[in-house]
C-alpha cells in the first residue's frame, strides 16, 4: 500500500513537471498570413489587445512579436489553459502589416487546450476596422 | 502514517480544486499619450450601462479589460467583474466608466466571461 501511495505521488509529481513545459508557437511557410492596412505600431496593439480579450498574460511584447499565455486552470475533467500563442508582425509599407498567428499546445492537458488563431484574428480585425 | 499520508493527498486534492479552479486578469490602456495621477482607493467611479452616456463633458482616456474564466462549468456576470473594473478605472485616473461590452464562451468545462469598457475624465 505505502509503496502503491509513492508511485501514485511519483506520477503526480512528474505530471505536474511536464504541464509546466509550455510548447512553443512556430510561424512556418504554412503560415496563413492576413494583411491589415494600419501602421505596424497600431497592428501591434491590436494584437496585444487581442491576447488580453482571449485570456492571455502577455509575456513578449516587442514591435514585430508579441506572445501570451494561457494561465491553467484545473477542471473537474479536462481544465484548460497551458497554451501559448505568437503573433509576427511584418512591416510591408507605412501603412502595411502582414500578421501571422500560431497556437501551441502543450503535451499535458492538451484535450482542454484550443487553437486560438482565429479567435485572435478575429479580435483584431474587429479593433482595426473600428 | 498511511492516514497521515492519505489525508495530505486529500487536502491537496481540494487545494488544487479550490485554488487553480478560477483566474482573474485585469488591466488598463491609455487611449491618449497624457497620463493622469491614479484615483485613490475608495473613489467612487460611476458607470453608465447601455448607451447611457454623462451628462458632463468628458474625454475618453482609458481602455479597460476584465477576464474572468472558472472551470466546474461555473459562469461570471457582470457583477463579478464590476470591481475589477472600477479598480482598473481608478489606477487609469478615469472618473467613470462607459461604453461596457461583455463577450462570453466557454472551452470545455471552462466558462469565459470578458468584458471591455471605457474610462472617461470629466473636463469640467
């Protein structure tokens, strides 16, 4: 029994080691890109507002990155949170920005993780056609 | 001892449940690059709901953001962000609060509640 009770605290202990490791978001080829007509400067607050409105702590902000991630949260079944998304920014004229968006999950609680790329495209393009 | 040990596992088990059950994020963003000194603590902001706008003039200065999620598929209302709200408002140096707009869903047994507003300033 005591030795059952160590392997099952031994289990739960390395569970919790690898829901701390976040993946991280890739911008491939694959990519979609979606070009907004706003100054880069403006994009770049559209899509940090975008990860606060989805649920994101912004943890990079910089003019041509930003990312956030998903503080976890623990559910009777399936909890969620644990993702972490990146927004690339390039500048493509004065008042040209391309925008490509990527969501990784990671490998523990990834049944309740979502890809949020849409979702944050969404918002974004919502604050920019304000 | 293997009560002692299941009890630790127990307690530990309802921590977790009560504990990371819930998360609140909340901030604010200048619309402007003026900055205003905080409201002090107890300042009572006034929020208009609706369409419903102050009769004073006032300038818009802040935007304000409130996100709430509980998992248990437990939901958030407005009530439950309002402090937060008022809370973001006064660090901005906002008088009152307009232009509140709540969005809701949900990610599996997770319940999202957000909601964005705007501080104002009165100018006279």
């Amino acid at each position: 029994m005591k030795r059952h009770v160590v392997r099952v605290m031994l289990f739960g202990l390395i569970l919790a080691m690898m829901a701390g490791c976040a993946s991280t978001p890739v911008a491939s080829d694959a990519t979609p890109v979606t070009v907004f007509e706003q100054p880069i400067v403006q994009v770049q607050k559209a899509a940090v507002d975008a990860l606060v409105v989805t649920g994101f702590d912004v943890t990079k902000q910089e003019l041509t990155y930003v990312e956030g991630f998903r503080p976890r949260k623990i559910g009777l079944f399936v909890g969620s949170g644990g993702e972490t998304v990146g927004i690339w920014l390039t500048e493509q004229g004065s008042n040209q920005t391309a925008v490509k968006v990527d969501t990784a999950r990671s490998f523990t609680g990834i049944v309740g993780q979502k890809i949020w790329n849409t979702d944050i495209m969404n918002e974004m393009t919502k604050s920019l056609t304000k | 001892m293997k009560k002692t040990i299941l009890s630790t596992l127990v307690l530990c088990l309802v921590a977790l449940l009560t504990i990371s059950c819930a998360s609140t994020q909340s901030r604010y963003s200048m619309l402007m690059a003026d900055s205003y000194s905080a409201k002090p603590e107890g300042y009572d902001i006034q929020t208009f709901y609706d369409d419903d706008i102050p009769q004073r003039p006032f300038i818009k200065i802040s935007r304000l953001d409130v996100h709430l999620e509980k998992t248990h598929f437990i939901g958030s209302s407005l009530n439950d962000a309002l402090p937060d709200l008022k809370k973001q408002a006064r660090l901005s140096g906002a008088d009152a609060i307009i232009d509140i707009k709540e969005t809701s869903s949900m990610v599996g047994e997770t319940k999202i509640y957000h909601v964005t507003a705007t501080g104002i300033r009165y100018t006279q």
